[in-house]
C-alpha cells in the first residue's frame, strides 16, 4: 500500500495464492488432529486419576504418542505460514500489521508458551510428579493448543469481518481502535466454536478408525473397545455441536458477507420465502452464467430453508448475485449500492487520499479527510477494474458446501449408530462397520478442508473483506520467485506428510507399551 496505484503481475498474485493456499491446507492436516487427540488422551488420563487402573495409563500414553508426532508437524508448517504474511503479503502486512498482528503476538507468547511448557511434564513427568499435577499437564497442553487455536481463528475473523479499527491518512494505515472489539468479534467467536468441533470430529474418527483397526487385527482388544467408547461419544456431541455452531456460521456470513452465501447456494436472483437447495446441476468447470434469470438446472430444494439460515425467520429476503452487483433495497427500507457505486466511490477514496496527502494547507487537509472517511468503507472498491471480479468462484464454493455439509450428516449417523452397537451389541461381530469406520478418515478430513475452502475462497476477491482485495495485498515480487517456493515448500510439505505417515502407522502397529 505505498503506493496507492501498485501494479502487481497476475502471475505474482496467482503464485501467492497458489502458495499461501498450499502452507494452509497442509497445515491444516495436523492442526484438526492435534486438538481432537487433546481431548482423547485429555479423557482417558482423567479415567487412569480417577481408577488408578495401569490400563488407562497406557491408553493415554499411546495417545499421547501421537498427539506428540503430529503436534511438532503442526508447528513446522504453522510457523512458515505465519512467515508468509511478510514475504508475500508486504502490503497486508503494512496496512493492517498493527491489527493483525496483536493476536498472532499473544498467540506465541501465550499460547505457545503455554503448549511448550506442559508437553514437557506431559511426556516426562510421569513418574516426576503428582497423578494430579500430571493429568492438569496434560489438559493445559490441550488447553494451550485450543487456545492458540483460538488467536489464529481471532485473526482469520477479522479479515472477514474487520472490526475495532480506523484508517489513519497520516500514517497510511489501519490503527486499532478496541481490542475487545476484535478479540471478541461475534463472527471470531463462532467461528471458532466451529473450528474446534470440527477439530474434535477429526481426532474421534482418527481414535475410532485406530481402534477399528486392532478390533479387525484382533489385538489390544480392551484398548481399542475403551478408545472406542471415548471417541463415539466426543464425535457424536462433536458433530451436533458443529451443525450448530454451523447453522450459526450460516447466519453470520448472510449478514456480513451475502456474496459468499450467494455463490454457497448459486442463489442468482434473491427474494423472500427463498427455499435451501439440497442438490442441483452447476457445471464444476466454469463460472456460472450468473446473469441469466434462470435458477441452477436439476434444483431440488427445502422450502423456506434458505430464509430461515439466513434471516431466521421462513419470510427473510437473501440477496442474490445480481441483487449483489446491481443494489437492491432491504426490507427495512434501506438502499444497498451497487457494486459500480461502490467501485466508484472506492476510486474517489483512492484520489481524496492521494490529495490529502499531497497538501499542506490544515483547513484543505480538514475537509479532505471528512470526504475521505464518507468513502473509506468503500476504498478496497477502487482496486477492482470489473464487477465480475466481486463474485467468487460458484461452483467451488456451491460444491465444497454441499460435500462439508453431507459428510457432516454421514458422520452423526455412523457415531449414532457406532454408539448403539458399542453398548448394546459385540462390536468384533460387526466387521463392515470397523471397516467403514477405517474408510471415514479421509472423509473427515475432505469435510474439514472443504469447509475452510468456503470460507476463504468464498470471500475472494477480498484478503480483508470490503477493505483490501487480494490485487492489493501481495509482495511486489517476481512472479517466478514466488513459484519456486510454491515447489520447494509441494516438496517439502509432501516429504513431512509423507513422514508423519509413516512414523504414525509404525507406532500404531507397535500398539500401546506396557511397563
């Protein structure tokens, strides 16, 4: 943002994205894992406090274990991403550093202090200190987990929606005005209830799938029966919660960001009374013909579902695209712009703040600055050449919702029905579903990464929403610098998965130890 008129390659954009996209879906692989095992070994320590039975001992231990390999994956990947902000995204990074970077600063003097901190006695102080002292370790541990978790996710909130925050024309950035504002934002909040549910889901099917898996061998029977016992029912009270907490998400998103709702459901032309459409043909491979007054082709939809996620209440009016891009008026009476309004009153912004710092008079500077914070909402606007450029990718986001959303009523019903045998039949005899439950991972983790998929790609072109577009944010880099990375960090993430992997299955086939 030094220049207010930089002009960035494509390609330079296109390989940011392409490589901070890459860091944050590898990251994300570990991270979800790493807060379900909390919980899991978190649960069955308190079982070994509470009976002293050596058996429960070794089920936390061995859980112990792999939160332990995976959590240092988390790490490695996590602090490169962070890296990334000031390597690729210099321009972010000025804007809004002073706003963004509060809550990754607590994060690792906090959080990750705290995680460092209690892993140690975790590990190594079992025989060093109390029962007592050793089982708060362990749940500090993935208490200090959560909470880092909870820095990150406050900071990827106010990039959706940026709050507690003024512009400062003398200095030419962002300032925070309430830090309780941002901390505390209700979409930072919710959407970090339904992170770490999600997350939970993740680290119960993992236990789940792991203990399938020595029922189907025949060994560590007991174990894997207890194991699974705790993992059924975290992952059943895990998915409720999150199609609770996503129901909310749903609300929040249709208040601040409508276009990402729209694209979600390929709504092109909104109303009231608007029904949730289950299933419909929307070509995968290309931007939908969003113009036409048709709706998707092959629609089935739920009537009044939509309103009611949107507005909560079956009447509520939701916008569509193009109510998005031409304006529309909302029910209250309200006019909502235009998207070329916006752009235009986003380009006068752009030139007021130009002006104002071009001057030196005080009354000029005075009446400058009152114009410029009448547009300044719409300042990201003046970046955009094309309206076209404000609608997200529809069927990306159209398909990854629907995959998030389906897996998500798949995985209620197998822990629903996992819960019934566990208690009130022989697991070992029901082979199919050990094996179903060995086949969920991966979809767990599809599930996991489509929801992130909607909430960054569905906000897109904006890197903060209606503030700053992703044209604006990035490094003024070569673009081939930046695709040799993208290929040295392909490599070297995929080596380090490829390694947790293996290291993972070896301690699993070697089973809990036993003293």
């Amino acid at each position: 943002m030094h220049n207010l008129f930089l002009d960035i390659t494509a390609g330079t954009i296109d390989w940011s994205r392409a490589q901070f996209a890459l860091t944050a879906i590898y990251h994300w692989l570990f991270v979800p894992l790493t807060l379900g095992l909390a919980l899991i070994m978190g649960i069955a320590e308190t079982r070994f406090y509470r009976s002293r039975d050596p058996f429960w001992r070794t089920t936390a231990q061995f859980w112990q274990r792999l939160f332990g390999i995976n959590f240092a994956m988390g790490v490695a990947t996590g602090i490169i991403l962070e890296f990334e902000f000031g390597t690729n995204w210099s321009n972010y990074s000025w804007l809004v550093g002073d706003i963004f970077g509060a809550p990754l600063a607590i994060e690792g003097i906090v959080a990750f202090f705290m995680e460092s901190t209690f892993v140690a006695v975790m590990y190594f102080g079992w025989k060093k200190v109390s029962p007592g002292f050793h089982l708060a370790s362990t749940w500090l541990t993935g208490l200090g987990a959560t909470i880092s978790a909870w820095w990150i996710l406050v900071a990827n909130s106010w990039m959706q929606y940026p709050v507690g925050c003024e512009f400062n024309p003398d200095t030419m950035r962002n300032e925070m005005t309430s830090f309780l504002d941002v901390a505390l934002s209700p979409f930072a909040v919710d959407k970090f209830c339904h992170t770490v549910t999600s997350a939970w889901i993740i680290g119960a099917v993992f236990t789940v799938a792991v203990s399938a898996w020595y029922l189907l061998k025949k060994r560590h029977q007991r174990m894997a029966v207890e194991s699974m016992k705790i993992g059924a029912v975290v992952g059943l009270a895990a998915t409720l919660l999150t199609a609770f907490t996503g129901d909310n998400s749903a609300y929040m998103v249709s208040q601040v960001q409508p276009m990402k709702l729209a694209a979600m459901e390929a709504l092109y032309n909104g109303g009231e009374q608007q029904s949730l459409t289950a299933i419909a043909w929307v070509n995968p491979f290309e931007q939908a013909d969003y113009k036409n007054q048709e709706e998707p082709s092959l629609r089935i939809g739920i009537p009044y579902g939509l309103s009611i996620l949107a507005t909560h209440s079956k009447d509520g009016y939701v916008p569509g695209v193009n109510d998005l891009i031409n304006g529309f008026t909302r029910p209250d009476g309200t006019q909502e712009p235009s998207y070329a309004e916006k752009i235009e009153r986003g380009k006068n912004a752009i030139q007021t703040l130009a002006a104002y710092r071009q001057t030196d008079d005080e009354g000029q500077k005075a009446q400058l600055k009152e114009q410029l914070m009448k547009d300044m909402p719409y300042f990201g606007y003046g970046y955009i050449k094309n309206v076209d450029e404000l609608v997200p990718s529809i069927p990306l986001n159209f398909y990854a919702f629907r995959i998030m959303v389906g897996l998500g009523c798949i995985f209620i019903l197998f822990f629903a029905v996992l819960l019934f045998v566990l208690y009130k039949k022989d697991i070992t005899q029901w082979r199919k579903l050990l094996i179903a439950a060995i086949a969920l991972v991966p979809l767990a983790y599809i599930a996991s990464e489509s929801g992130w998929m909607v909430a960054e790609m569905g906000r897109q072109p904006w890197t903060i929403q209606d503030m700053l577009p992703t044209s604006a944010a990035v490094s003024d880099i070569p673009a081939a610098s930046v695709a040799t990375t993208f290929f040295i960090f392909l490599v070297l993430f995929t080596t380090m998965l490829a390694v947790e992997i293996n290291i993972m299955l070896k301690q699993i086939k070697r089973g809990p130890e036993t003293e």
